[in-house]
C-alpha cells in the first residue's frame, strides 16, 4: 500500500473477534463448557501445586519442575478463557489495541516458556535414568532454578520482541480477527505496512523456541528408551519407565497440538476448524496437565490423597 493511501486509512483501535460467531444460538453452551474447562484447569493445577508443596515425598526436581509447569498453565489459560467468556455475552466480541497486544505478550511468554520447560523436564528424566549416580549433582537445587529461570526467560525475550515489532505495525482495517484470541500471524494479515521483518523473526523464533526443544526433548527420550531397553529385568523396565511416561505423554500432546495449529496448511480449513485446533492446544492441553500426571503417578496421586484427606479432616473439626 502506497503511503498516500495509508494515510487516508483509519488506524485501528479495537479488534473484532469472530471465533464462535458462526453459532450465536450456541453461546450459552460455549459458555458454559469454557466455564467447566477453566475452573477445572484451575483446580486441578492448584492442586498439584499444593500437593508438591506439602507432601516431601514430592520434593524432588521432577516435581519442583511439574509445579511449576502447573503454575504456567494456569496462566496460560487466564491469558485467554477470561476475555472468551465474557465475549460470549456480547454481541460485538471486541479488544482494545492495547488489550490485544498485552495478550499477545502474556500468551507468547507461556507458549514459548512452556515449550523450553518440557525440555528441561526431558533433560531431568535423562539424568535421572541414563546417569543416577550423578543426579544429585546435575541436578542440585541451584540447577533446578537456573533452568526453570532460563525457561521464563527465553519466553519473556521472545514475547518481548514480537510484541514489539507487532506495535510497529501499521494496522489501517478491517480489524477483525477470525480468532477467539490475539496472535502474531493474526495481526501480520491485518497489517498494511511491511511485515518481512515480523515474518523473519517470526520464522527464527519458531526454529529457536518452538523446534530446538521440540528436539531436544526427542533426542532425550531416545537415550531414555535405549537405556530402559538395556535394563535386564522386566520389573525394571516398568519402573523405569513409568518414571518419565506422563511427562512423555504431556510431552506428546503439547507439541502435537502446538505443531497442529502452528505448521498446517492455511488452506482449505474452515473457520470452527480453526478455532477446534486452538483450543485444543490453547485450552484443552492446560486441563489434561494435571489430569495425565494424577492418573499416571503413584506418588502424585498419593499426595492429592492425603491432601483431600487431610482437608475433610479439618472441615469436619471445624463442623
């Protein structure tokens, strides 16, 4: 667009959304079933947070790395599901300028952080099965909070820098977004100013932040199954394993559904295709987390025991 013609543009101040539009007669339901998810995510994570804090059989690496990874989810989805349910009541489902980039800066930060986490987390269950006499030096206490540090603050800096370039665009219309949430390839279609530079970072980012721990995590995993393989007894080789399966399998659907809705093709899928794919990797992923780690862990499911327990225990001395 010729600078003449951006200039007889009115730049935009508010968003659109138009995800879920399709079905007006449905966003009660919508409502509804967003509701259930969201407050489920909120229980389940601030349980096992809760749990790994309380119980000391809990406080290992692998656990202090799972508590966190519960607390990113829940904001992950706070990020998104507040603004959604709200907009289900509004016929005009709307954001501010500003309210979009802030969304896009907090949803970044937990994408990316939780991708380099899940990585840490593979590097854990590397040390703990292919090298467990040096565990406790590979991963001491300092470790442990150098890497969960290092994965907030390789989201943060990549947030940062998409954030940013995102405001220098110039955005002249229409401002609908057919999305339920802000993100930056959203934001790129809208825009009427040069978006190579977006695009070039847009491109490293996804190789740095989104592919390298996509590797590294299947690069762990395939010197963990070869060591499990090398055990000799079967017994051992379950045990082994069933040290690192839900985090393979939080693993599994995380990149899944984020290369799903990340790296398809654009063409030929409709809009509730679109919104299908998002929230599955958007919303749904974050509720399944602590549902995986209860349903395949012992030790999880013994402390989230005990803590429900312990709390009928004291609403029954209050009564």
């Amino acid at each position: 667009m010729a600078p003449s013609e951006m200039s007889n543009q009115t730049h935009v101040t508010e968003f659109i959304f138009l995800g879920f539009s399709n079905h007006p007669s449905l966003q009660g339901v919508f409502f509804l079933v967003f509701l259930a998810i969201y407050l489920t995510t909120l229980l389940g994570n601030t349980l096992m947070m809760t749990a790994t804090r309380v119980s000391p059989a809990l406080h290992t690496p692998m656990y202090y790395f799972l508590s966190n990874l519960s607390f990113l989810d829940i904001c992950y989805t706070t990020t998104t599901i507040p603004a959604m349910l709200v907009n289900f009541f509004r016929e005009k489902k709307t954001i501010s300028y500003e309210g979009c980039l802030s969304q896009i800066f907090f949803f970044v930060t937990c994408a990316g952080t939780e991708g380099v986490l899940l990585a840490a987390m593979a590097y854990d269950r590397y040390v703990a099965i292919c090298r467990p006499l040096q565990y406790p030096v590979l991963m001491s206490a300092h470790v442990c909070v150098c890497l969960v540090a290092g994965s907030w603050l390789c989201g943060m800096v990549n947030s940062v820098t998409h954030t940013a370039l995102a405001a220098t665009l110039t955005l002249c219309g229409p401002n609908q977004i057919s999305h339920f949430l802000c993100d930056i390839p959203l934001l790129l279609k809208l825009s009427c100013s040069d978006t190579s530079v977006n695009e070039s970072v847009l491109h490293v980012a996804s190789a740095t932040i989104g592919l390298s721990p996509c590797l590294f995590t299947a690069g762990s995993y395939v010197l963990i199954i070869s060591a499990i393989l090398r055990i000799p007894s079967a017994q051992g080789r379950r045990k082994a394993f069933s040290t690192c399966a839900s985090h393979l399998t939080v693993v599994v659907v995380y990149f899944g559904t984020a290369n799903f809705n990340y790296d398809r093709p654009m063409e030929g899928y409709s809009l509730d295709m679109d919104i299908l794919v998002s929230v599955l990797f958007c919303v749904v992923t974050p509720m399944l987390n602590p549902i995986i780690y209860s349903l395949r862990n012992k030790e999880v499911k013994g402390a989230l025991r005990k803590l429900t327990k312990t709390h009928d225990f004291s609403s029954k001395i209050s009564n």
